[in-house]
C-alpha cells in the first residue's frame, strides 16, 4: 500500500491540500491533528488538569472519532464536533497535549490504524519522521508565518470566530516554538523530505506538484 506523508506547521496549507490528494489519488486520508484535538475537547470538558497524565492517556485510549467524508463532519463519542475541534482554544490545548510522550503513543497506534485501501494520504508534524518513516513518499510543507496567519485568519472569520490578525501571528509562532521544540516528535523535515514553501502557490498548484511527485515514485 502505497503512503504519501505531508508534515509541516499549522496554517500552510496541508489540510486542504492533503484532501484533494486523497480524492485525487482515492486515497485513506489521516488528519492526525484531529486526535489532538479530540483529546483537547475531552480534557476542558472533564475538566482535567494536563498533569493528571493518567486520565488523559485513558481519554485518549478510549475516545470514539468518526469521520463522514460525504458531509465533512466530525463526531467525537456521537457528538458532532466539526465546528468546536477547530476553535483556538482547542488548538492551543491540543498544542499542550501533544507534548505528552504516553498519549502520543497511544495515538500513534490508532494512527497506523488508518493504513487500509488503496493508500494514505498522512497529515500532521511527525507523520515521515515517526509514525511512518517508510513512507513512499514525504512532503514538508511550509509558508512564512505572515502568510499563515492570513490563511487561518481567513479560515477562522468564515466560521464566525472573531480574533485579530496580531493575536493570531503571536499563538501561531508560540505554537510553532512549542512543536518544533518538544523533546518527543518534534516537528522537523524527514531528511529524505521534499520541502515545498507554499506562501506564494495556490492550493491546486500545491497539490499538482505532489501528484507529480508521487508519479515518479
Ligand atoms: O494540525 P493541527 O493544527 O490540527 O494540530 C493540532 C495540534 O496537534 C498541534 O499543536 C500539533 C499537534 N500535532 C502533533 O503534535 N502531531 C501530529 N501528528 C499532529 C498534530
């Protein structure tokens, strides 16, 4: 089975992208961010401090995500979380979630769990460097901050939630401190990663450029 992993930071662009290669492609897609996230709701709605690591590990070993690629929405135990998993507050908390090493190899499990049909399209921050450093194929995706401040500014205004372009650019190079940083999984390119600067390419452009990619694997 064939596998493609797309790393990079928040907001460059590889959610989008990652979605029409999978269609493009017809193939699993993993959007390994969307654990953390998962894990963050479930951690603010139990009101569970981030050093009760045991709770945590057990929300994360037993937590229920289903996704409908027909509507797009999201479910977490039955509850339709499409809009509330991709708030700010969750972003920042799933940030702090994804430091802790015993959750992420609970994750790490269900992650493999995604490698069925005719291929996986793999999205998040460790995809080629850990979770599956055989990939046949593995793209780093990045953007100045500026740009995706902008593109998640955008994203966040279409969904109704008002934060300012300044507060936005500050959380996003305090996450990226944090996920580059972190001891465990940081985020850097696989060292046989393709880096592709999106800032300046559309996102067809983008995935037109992976499928070439791909092709000549
Ligand atoms: O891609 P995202 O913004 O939805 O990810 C949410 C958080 O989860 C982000 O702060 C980094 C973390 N994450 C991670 O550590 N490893 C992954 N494979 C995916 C996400």
């Amino acid at each position: 089975m064939k596998i493609v992993t797309l790393d990079g930071p928040s907001g460059s662009g590889k959610g989008t992208v990652g979605r029409l290669l999978a269609r493009e492609l017809n193939f699993n897609y993993l959007d390994s961010g969307l654990l953390y996230r998962a894990v963050a709701i479930l951690v603010i709605e139990n009101c569970i401090a981030l050093s009760e690591v045991n709770n945590i590990e057990g929300i994360a070993r037993n937590m229920n995500l289903e996704f409908s690629s027909e509507n797009n929405k999201i479910f977490l135990d039955g509850i339709d979380v499409s809009n509330s998993i991709r708030t700010e507050e969750i972003s920042i908390v799933s940030s702090k979630v994804a430091q802790l090493k015993s959750v992420r190899a609970i994750l790490h499990e269900i992650q493999r769990g995604y490698l069925k049909g005719n291929g996986l399209i793999a999205d998040g921050r460790d995809m080629g460097t850990v979770i599956f450093p055989d990939a046949d194929l593995k793209i780093f995706i990045t953007a100045s901050p500026e740009a995706r401040a902008y593109r998640r500014h955008k994203e966040l205004l279409g969904r109704g939630e008002s934060v300012s372009l300044r507060d936005l650019e500050r959380s996003i190079a305090s996450r990226d401190r944090s996920d580059s940083e972190r001891k465990i999984s940081p985020l850097v390119p696989a060292v046989d990663a393709i880096i592709i600067d999106t800032s300046n390419m559309t996102v067809e452009e983008v995935k037109d450029k992976i499928v070439k990619h791909y092709r000549a694997t």
